[in-house]
C-alpha cells in the first residue's frame, strides 16, 4: 500500500463516522483487494476454531489488568468491559467472515458487523443507563452519552483497523489464517 492509498484509507475511514455514499465508495475500492484476498482463502484454507479476546485492540486485556490490580475497579466497574458480549458477538462475525460467498457481500457483511457493534454498545448503555447512573453517581443521559462516545470510537477502530487480509489478530475472515494482501506481492490488479 502507497503511502497516498493510506492516506486515503484513514481520510476515508474517518468519513465512515457520517456513513455517506461517497466514503463507503471509496472505503469499498481500498478494500476490496482484500475481499478479494480473503474469498480466494476461504476456497483454499480450513476455518480455526473460534476463538475471541473479548474486546480487541487490548480493550478487554486492560480491563482486566486494571480490574486485577484494583480490587475497588472491578467491585464498581466489574471485571470486563461490560458491553463485552456485543465484541464476542462481532468477533463470531469476523472470524468466518459472516460467512460471506464473495467480495462484495464480504464488504458489505463488515460493515453490517461493525455497524451492529456499534448498535449493541450504545443499546447496553440505554438498557443499563437507570442501574448505571445509581452505580457510578452520574444521570442517566451521562451513562448514554458515554456508551455512545465509546461506541462510536469502538466503531472507528474496526473500520480502521478491521480490514481483511492485514495479518492482524482482529482482522475480518480471522479464522482463515492464510490471508494475505502482501503475500507474493499482493492481490491481483484489476
């Protein structure tokens, strides 16, 4: 990838947050060498086993950290993030590739997924918001608010950093281990 194609990823990426036509047509053209790279290894390879990290990025690790650490931490905020289940359920989606058959319908699976993630962490904020602002001495509105900013930037972080193909631990199709856009220089041009 050129330095201009990532610079274009990243203005792209951060113009997905509006969900607008042109930003999802430009964030498809980045894409899709890797969609493409993706479907040819699913024909080629076996699915892993599913596997999950609770919240990716480190999100859930540090949690943890902190809640081991501070026994107080995790009495009033809990163990794990408590909107973990909404990344176990995106993580189910990622690992095969929502079982997607072709590129386009790859695309279009990931972006379903990361949209629903960001419905399910902003929905645990509304359903918990009366239980939460008790807890933790805040309004309810504040519970909302701050599941919908984190939402939001959970949102931008896999659309960033979600692509398939990459050789990250959270990239979509991980359960297809083989995946490559750099593998014998890259996907095929059209």
């Amino acid at each position: 990838m050129t330095a201009r194609n990532l610079t274009l990823a990243v203005a792209a990426c951060l113009g997905c947050a509006a969900s607008s036509a042109p930003a999802q047509d430009v964030m498809r053209s980045i894409e899709m060498p890797g969609h493409r790279a993706l479907m040819n290894d699913i024909d080629l390879s076996t699915l892993s086993p599913f596997e999950t990290d609770g919240c990716s990025g480190g999100m859930s690790a540090s949690w943890q950290v902190v809640a081991d650490t501070f026994p107080g931490f995790a009495e009033l905020y809990e163990a794990h993030p408590p909107w973990e289940g909404c990344c176990v359920i995106h993580d189910r989606a990622y690992h095969n590739a929502a079982g997607a058959q072709d590129a386009d319908d790859s695309f279009d699976a990931r972006l379903h997924a990361d949209q629903k993630l960001r419905a399910c962490v902003r929905a645990h904020g509304d359903t918990h918001a009366d239980d939460y602002a008790i807890r933790y001495g805040m309004t309810p509105d504040q519970i909302r608010s701050a599941h919908s900013i984190t939402a939001e930037a959970m949102y931008l972080a896999v659309r960033f950093g979600g692509g398939p193909c990459t050789g990250l631990p959270w990239r979509w199709g991980f359960g297809f281990p083989g995946c490559s856009v750099f593998a014998s220089g890259g996907p095929a041009r059209e």
